[in-house]
C-alpha cells in the first residue's frame, strides 16, 4: 500500500482497506465533512470554490465552502462526491458531514448532495444540524451529537445514529477501568414496534484532535495539543498505541450497550466482563487496548509516557 506511505490513498489502497474490512465484518463508510469543516478542502479555491473563515483566521477550525445555489461547490463538489461514493463500493453508505456550518447556503447545498447521492443508490448520513435545517430527506440517516437524541428521532420515523459526546466521544479525558456512560439504553425497548427500525445503533467518535488540532492542522506554529509530535511519521506506531489505548476499553461498554444493554448488570460485573476479561482477551490476541486496570490518556500507558518528552515541551510553540 505505497499510496499510505507517501501521504495520500489510492484508488487501489482504498479498495483494499474496504476488501479487508468487510473480510472482518467491518464496514468502511467514507465522510467527507461539508460545506463546514472544509479546510482540507481549499486547494479548490483554485478551481473557483470560496469559503468563509478559511486559514489563516484565526476560527479556521469552522471553514465553511460557499455553497449556495449557483456557487461554483454545487458544480464541483456532487462529481467528487459521486466519485468517492463509487470508490468505496459495495458501500451504501455516504456520511457528508454538514455541522457546524457558517457560510449561507448550507440548506441548498446539502439538498443537492443528498439528492445526488439518492439518484445513485446511496444512502446518505448526516449530522444533527442537517436534520435541524430540514435539508434531510426521509431516507438520511441523522448522526445525532446534540438534541433531539437518537430514539427521540426514531420515534419520529427518522433514522439514527446516537453519537452522544458525553458518553460516546472517547478522544479526549482517559480511558479508564471505570464504567462510564457509555455503558447505557439507546431507548430502542421503549419505542413503537413499528419505529424500532429507525434506531440503528449508536457510534464512538475518536477524533483526532489530541493528535492534531485544527491550530496544528492549518495555523502551523500556534499552540498544539500534547500529541501533535505524534503526528510526524515516524511516531507512527507510537501513534497508533496512543490511539488505541484511548478507545479501548471504554469502547467494549458502548459496544455493549449498542448489541446487548443489560440494565440488572451492575458495576461489578460489568467492570469484570467488559473492562477486564473482554479487555484482556483482545490484548492477548494482538489487539492494542489500555491495559486491564490501568488508565490511559493521550500521552501516557499506566504512568509511563510515550514519548520522552513533558506535557509543557508538546504544548510550546
């Protein structure tokens, strides 16, 4: 997979990655994240594309495409779009994004794209803020991050995802042999027979922030979190110990609240069969979690850190 190792993916890597994915009952669902969060997106400002709060502002972590009607995004961006979406076959699935906007066009851009997705036999996800706006249609699929949750919205016949921060975002804080909120009922017992189709389940959300802020990411030598030495290549596995060490073990709770919320389980038990027992049999067959019983955060394994450097020297300019 040389694409990887020069920094971008091929037709042919990303067509591996879904072959060995869906070998392991895995499936890969690509987002791109628009019309906000788009700043990896400005080299088409050379095509035409304008966006609002692009690098170098100082808020560039929300730049936005213009993407209202007659822009050159609604011309551009559903050929790339369509594109992708075939690269990822047999995928059906195509998250594009949509929080956090701050140009005007949203609606109609996301209109569009849904559309085009639908067109071409796609189903299209989205965050809360789609469904908010009303650009959903009754097929998208609403990652939910905010209110209304995931079984408020199945109950009224939309599709959803639950990707609650406080208990589904694992990037930031430490993961820890401590039950968490996690470990919860998405609700789907208490809906309509008929309604329990449109809760499919919930997400973890690792996001790598810790590793790279958007400040690292666009305002080169501004302030950076403690992991962003991580990020240079050759902190590759370094890397990848940290990021697995902060969703395991707290993912097997939401996995298991997803699959089989047990309300009767207590503390105890859950603590012994998922933050321990389940733990250690994955670490056991090579798989990188948080050691059973140790806390973990972004740059330390049970108090020892990854690098050898202070948590004062990764936050220096």
């Amino acid at each position: 997979m040389t694409g990887i190792l020069e920094g971008f993916y091929t037709a042919a890597d990303v067509s591996h990655i879904v072959a060995y994915a869906r070998d392991r009952g895995i499936r890969v669902v690509p987002e791109f994240d628009m019309p906000g969060h788009a700043a990896s997106l400005t080299p088409l400002r050379a095509r035409g594309v304008e966006f609002c709060l692009a690098p170098p502002s100082p808020t560039a972590n929300w730049c936005t495409m213009s993407g209202k009607n007659g822009s050159v995004a609604q011309q551009i961006m559903p050929k790339l779009v369509a594109e992708m979406a075939e690269l990822f076959q047999p995928e059906t699935f195509f998250h594009l994004g949509g929080d956090e906007t701050r140009c005007n066009g949203a609606y109609d851009f996301e209109k569009l794209i849904i559309s085009g997705l639908e067109k071409a036999g796609k189903t299209a996800m989205a965050w809360s803020e789609v469904y908010a706006n009303h650009a959903a249609s009754p097929k998208t699929v609403i990652q939910t991050w905010k209110s209304p949750n995931a079984s408020e919205l199945a109950a009224n016949g939309t599709y959803a995802v639950e990707s609650a921060p406080n208990r589904f975002y694992v990037s930031s804080g430490s993961s820890t042999p401590k039950v968490t909120g996690a470990w919860c009922d998405l609700g789907k017992g208490k809906l309509p027979i008929d309604h329990q189709k449109f809760l499919l389940g919930g997400e973890v959300a690792m996001w790598t922030g810790g590793y790279c802020y958007m400040n690292d990411c666009v305002r080169p030598n501004s302030p950076t979190p403690g992991g962003a030495p991580m990020f240079n290549r050759t902190n590759d596995a370094i890397f990848g110990q940290s990021v697995s060490n902060m969703i395991w073990p707290r993912g097997h709770l939401a996995a298991g609240s997803f699959w089989n919320f047990q309300p009767e389980l207590n503390k105890t038990d859950i603590q012994e069969a998922v933050l321990f027992r389940h733990n250690s049999m994955i670490s056991s067959r090579g798989g990188f979690v948080c050691p059973s019983g140790c806390t973990c955060n972004v740059l330390h394994a049970c108090g020892v850190p990854y690098l050898n450097i202070t948590h004062e020297e990764a936050t220096s300019t």
